[in-house]
C-alpha cells in the first residue's frame, strides 16, 4: 500500500532483554523484515561454514564477532527485497562503529532509522532470564562476559542514536506478555500511529 509508512527500526537491549521476543511482535505487526544478527550467526554455524566456524570462537566466549564481517553480512542483507518496505534489526548495531556504518549506507539510500527501541532490563533479571533459556553460550561465564561488553561497547550506541532523538526507553521487567502491549504502544505513538 503506498501510504505505508516505511519504518527502519533498531532493537537494543542486553542479552535477555527480550530483543528477539519484541522483534517479532514488530515484524507481525508492521511486516517488516527481521534481520537478526545472532540468528545470522547461528545459522552459519549450524551449516558449518567457514565464516560461521570464524564467529562461533567469538561467541562462546561472549565477545562480539569483529565489526567488518559483521558490517558486511549485515549491509549485504539489507539489499535483499524484502528489506524495501522496511525492516528491524535486532542485535545489531553492537558497537559505535557498526551504528556509523550502517547510518552512512541507509542515509545514502534516503531511508534513514526511524526509531530505536531500547529494552532496559536489571542485571539480577537479566542473569535470570539468561540461565532459564539455557542457549548453548548462556552460562554463567560467557552471560558475565556478554553483560560487560553490552555496558562497554553497545551503551555507546544508545548514547549515539540519543544525540539524534531516536530512541524509545522502555523498562522491560515484565514478563514477554505483559510487554507485549507497552512496547507496541511506545512504538506506535513514537512513530506517530
Ligand atoms: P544476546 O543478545 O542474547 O547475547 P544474540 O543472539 O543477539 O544474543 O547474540 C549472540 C552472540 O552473537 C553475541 O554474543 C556475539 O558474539 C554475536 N553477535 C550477534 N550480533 C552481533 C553484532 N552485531 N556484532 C558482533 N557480534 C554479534
């Protein structure tokens, strides 16, 4: 429909957070494109590819797979059609480096990030959260890890996309049902729904 509005949207939040779960209920919503960077990886790594071989060693050890493979993946995967009418991406940007890289390439195509949803959830509840999950890198070890590098290297992101006036601060405590609604609702009243 052409009066769709096109939307750009970033999720961002600690592991745990609710990234993924609230990604969903958005790409339902407003069919949108889901382009998960940890799901990206996941893949590869099942399929064994070398690259996937490249950023498991990273990811069992919590750290972030390195910004210019990360950087290519994700941009390469924004050219696909699916992307036209607009997408979310969900764990990515990371760092301040990825946030800039991708700014550059949407502004050069005239469509810009339209909003970033940011999930504030405490570390006890993170910690939580995480050990319930039971993914193959939540334990105790790398989620320690995986919470440092979200304070030191994805906070910065948060700043950054603030100083544009695009973020929505959402408290994200709840459980995925009781935030379902509130994160909607933000969404839709920050883009002027
Ligand atoms: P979580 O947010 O719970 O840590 P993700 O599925 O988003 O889970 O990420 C899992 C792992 O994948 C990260 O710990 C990191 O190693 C890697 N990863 C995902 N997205 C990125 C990214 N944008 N930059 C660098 N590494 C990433």
């Amino acid at each position: 429909m052409s009066d769709k509005k096109y939307l750009a949207l970033i999720m961002v939040g600690a592991p745990g957070s609710g990234k993924g779960t609230h990604s969903a209920d958005i790409v339902e919503k407003y069919k949108l494109a889901h382009i998960s960077t940890g799901d990206m990886l996941r893949e590869n790594v099942a399929a064994k590819t070398k690259f996937g071989e490249m950023a498991n060693e990273y990811m069992q050890k919590g750290q972030l797979v390195p910004d210019d493979v990360i950087i290519s993946m994700v941009l390469e995967r924004l050219q696909k059609e699916d992307c036209e009418a607009g997408c979310i991406l969900d764990g990515f940007p990371r760092t301040v480096e990825q946030a800039t890289a991708l700014d550059k390439a949407l502004n050069e195509q005239g469509k810009p990030i339209t909003s970033v949803v940011n999930l504030i959830v405490e570390r006890e509840e993170i910690l939580k959260r995480l050990l319930l999950r039971g993914r193959d890198d939540d334990n105790e070890e790398t989620i320690n890890k995986r919470l440092d590098v979200f304070h030191a290297q994805t906070s910065p992101v948060i700043e950054y996309y603030e100083k544009q006036s695009k973020v929505i601060n959402i408290v994200a405590e709840g459980d995925a049902d009781h935030m379902r609604g509130i994160v909607l609702s933000a969404l839709a009243k920050n883009i002027g729904e």
